[in-house]
C-alpha cells in the first residue's frame, strides 16, 4: 500500500474524508497527538485500525466528533453532568466516556456498554472530521506501544506502506493525549490524566472527580491497559532533581560501556555529560516528550529522565514519563 501525504487544502480533504466513508484509515492531526482515523460505523475500518498499529482488540477506541450534536448519535444516554461538561469545555482536550448506542459496534468498545468520546481543540482536526461527515474512531497513529507521534513525519516513520493516506498538519501543541473521564457511572472519574484537570473539571460539575490511580483497577477507558509510550532503548525516571545521584547514575552506566543521556530540567549543571532539556514548562515538557524520546532513542542507548513538576497538570505528564520508563524509578 502507498500512503499518501495530503495536505489542508479542500480538494485533499474531500479526498481523505472519501477515504474514510469508503472504510480506509487516514492519520491526522489532533492537538494532542496525531490521531489514526476510521469510519465508526464501519466495524471492518475499525478493526483494520488494530492491525495498523498492531493494537491489541480489547483495548477500546475513542469516537471522534466535530460538532456537539454528533455526541448524540453516539451516546444512548448524555446525563446531566455530560451536558455540562460538553457545554462548558468542549471542544477540549477531553474525553467523556458515556453508556453507548447499537450503532457503536463491539469493536469499538472491546466489549463494554460504554463509549468513549471526543470533540478535538485543533482547528485543523475538526475540519477534517467535518468533511469525513460521520465519526471518526482515532487512536494515536503509531505502532501500539511506542511514543504517540506529535507531528506527521512520525506518524509515516510509524505507518508507511500501512494506511491510506496522512493528513500533515500542524506539529500538537498539548503532545500527550487527552483526558478521559468517565460519566457513565454515579461518580464522575477521571481514567486518564492530561491537560484537562480534575481541578478545572470540578469547577463545573461543583461535586468531587476522583482520579484513578490504581493500575490494576479496571476500567472503561482507552489508552491505559498495556504498555505505552515507550523508547526502544532501556529508561529510568527520577523525581527528586537530586544532581548528585543522577550524575552518580550517568557515570555508573558510562563505566559499564553504556551510551547514555540525561533528559533534565537544567542540564548546563551536568557539565560534560550528554544531557538535554526535557522543557521549561510543564506545557513545554508535555508538547516536546514524545518528540524527545524518538530523538533520543536514535543517538543513545539509555534514557535518564527526571521531572519534579508537582502542578495539577504535571501529575499527568508524569503518568506519561512513568509509562515511558516501564515504571523503573530511581
């Protein structure tokens, strides 16, 4: 298969919305990371989609929407609290996962009674969903398990000779993926972290979000039940900032003829040593870790990353750090 590089222009996307109403997978750019897109209502597109990414097919989908509405020819029941949330947030880098309707097969959902759904930030997402005209299921468009891609030379790094076509857009700005929370139940959940906080979704609800942290416990969301997000090299991850031990570890691994690097928030302190910034900001660690690890992975064969963020936003770049490391601290 050839996969074509479409562009933003109205002719590539009445094409890449054709391709995907005639069950063919087009990449595209969200503002988390690059979305891999199917029809929703065409379970063989869906399932092609696993085989792309080599996903495993009881890890659910996220349904991808342009406008508000369309929630509702996905979703059997929106409740109180979904409406709030859709009205006040959306769109957003925000998941809601809600009981769904028949027309939501089971390959979407691995099974559960419950669909998760999303009306993306990005201009350039909306747009493409509207000429695809139905929703869109998209996983991030990589092989299952490696750094989500955050610009589209990843995505064809990834999935070249795999998929239809790539709809190269603009680099994402968030660069780790949206938050899902889940409405179906009595109590709102957040399944997974990211930019849109418990904080921020609790001023809307006025009640209690409680965050899953708990990896063995089950639930209905995507994205959170095997490994992801990893570098093809061996990674820890530190917390502390501790300079010493860090530098300690580095010299360890430098004696025993590894290649390291150290990805870290300063590091003009550890002087000769191969080290590079893991960003500024928590904005700025989030939009460039997936980039970072890709690029790092290519020059050296070992990872040492520290983060010591303890923002709201940081506790869900850190879910994603902790992820990429395979849960090895220092």
């Amino acid at each position: 298969m050839k996969t074509e590089l479409l562009q933003f222009n109205d002719a590539d996307l009445i094409t890449a919305g054709k391709y995907i109403r005639d069950g063919k997978l087009v990449a595209f750019p969200t503002e988390t990371v690059y979305g891999l897109g199917a029809n929703a209502y065409d379970s063989e597109a869906v399932r092609s989609t696993y085989t792309a990414k080599g996903r495993p097919s009881d890890n659910p989908l996220i349904v991808h929407i342009w406008h508000k509405e369309q929630i509702y020819g996905v979703a059997r029941e929106v409740n109180d609290d979904a409406v709030k949330i859709v009205n006040s947030l959306m769109p957003a880098s925000l998941t809601v996962v809600l009981p769904k309707k028949d027309v939501i097969s089971d390959a979407i959902t691995a099974g559960l009674d419950t669909v998760a759904i999303r009306m993306p930030k990005s201009v350039q997402a909306r747009e493409f969903l509207r000429y695809a005209e139905v929703p869109v299921t998209a996983p991030s468009a990589n092989l299952s398990g490696r750094p989500s891609p955050t610009n589209w030379q990843r995505v064809y790094d990834d999935l070249n000779g795999k998929i239809s076509a790539i709809l190269c857009g603009d680099p994402c700005q968030v660069g780790i993926e949206s938050t899902v929370l889940d409405l179906s139940g009595k109590d709102p959940l957040i399944l997974r972290p990211g930019v849109v906080t418990a904080d921020m979704i609790e001023a809307v609800l006025h009640k209690s979000v409680r965050v899953v942290t708990n990896p063995k416990e089950k639930v209905n969301s995507p994205g959170v039940r095997y490994k992801h997000y990893a570098p093809k090299v061996d990674m820890v991850l530190d917390v502390s900032g501790d300079m010493e031990k860090l530098s300690r570890y580095y010299d360890g691994l430098i004696a025993s003829g590894r290649n390291p690097v150290l990805l870290v928030e300063k590091p003009q302190l550890f002087g000769s040593r191969n080290a590079v910034c893991i960003g500024q900001t928590d904005d700025e660690v989030a939009r460039n870790l997936f980039e970072n690890l890709r690029i790092l992975e290519g020059k050296f064969d070992y990872i040492i990353a520290s983060y010591t963020s303890t923002t709201p936003f940081a506790k869900s770049v850190l879910n994603r750090l902790v992820r990429s490391a395979g849960n090895n601290l220092i």
